[in-house]
C-alpha cells in the first residue's frame, strides 16, 4: 500500500529553492535533481519505515545523485515531508524548525504564530512561536 503523501509549506519552499539553483548552474539540472527528489520520495511512499528514525519521530530519506535528505514523520497511512534539507547544512537548524512544526501541531494553529528571524549569514534562521494561550 502506497502511503498518501502531503508537503508542508516550508518544504515546497526547500525543493523550488533547490530547483531554481541548480536551473541556474546549468539548464536541465534542475529537472535532474526533480526527478532524484521523486524517485526518493516515491520509495518512501513504497516503504515509509525503511528510514531510520533522526530526531524523535522524523526519518530521513537521501536524495541520490543530490546532497539532500527528505525529512519527514510517517503516521498511520500518511507521510508527511516536512523539509528538503542541503546535507551540508546544520542540522540543528532542521531541528529548530521541526520543533516549530510540533508545537503548532499540539497547540490551536489559530491562536500561534510561527516567528521567524533572520541572521546575518545566509542560512542562519531562529525560529520561534508565540501562543498567547500559553
């Protein structure tokens, strides 16, 4: 059974983000990466499990050919892809942001409001979220 499939905002950012670099180091390259992303995506559909957990109840999947992973939670029959990180990057800032993401799934999304500020280098990202109700 093929798990349903569902991308959080942040992670459609990630794949157009690497689509457009690689469009831009060399026509075509990024429609090579597209479909490395699909291939790994469509396995992790196959076999949500085969992924060994990362950080609490996210997996990562590798994208080949690619330096990117796909972050992602498998629940009941869903995957949810939650990023499509650069394997260069610090993945304390993967963290962050899934941390960001499990507060809002545990709070009413109504009420809370993700923050984000920027730093001074180009990845540097802190993430933060307000919940009056807290």
């Amino acid at each position: 059974m093929t798990a349903e499939l569902v991308f959080a905002p942040e992670a459609e950012l990630d794949i157009a983000e690497a689509y457009a670099w690689y469009e831009r180091r060399r026509a075509g390259l990024g429609e090579e990466f597209m479909s490395a992303l699909d291939a790994c995506i469509e396995s992790i559909r196959r076999q949500p499990q085969m992924c060994s957990l990362v950080h609490e109840s996210y997996r990562r999947g590798l994208v080949r050919r690619f330096p990117y992973a796909v972050f992602y939670e498998y629940a009941e029959t869903t995957v949810t892809v939650y990023a499509v990180f650069h394997t260069s990057r610090d993945p304390n800032k993967w963290r962050q942001s899934t941390s960001v993401i499990a507060i809002l799934r545990h709070h009413d999304r109504a009420s809370c409001f993700p923050q984000v500020e920027l730093g001074t280098k180009e990845h540097d990202v802190h993430f933060a979220v307000v919940c009056p109700h807290d």
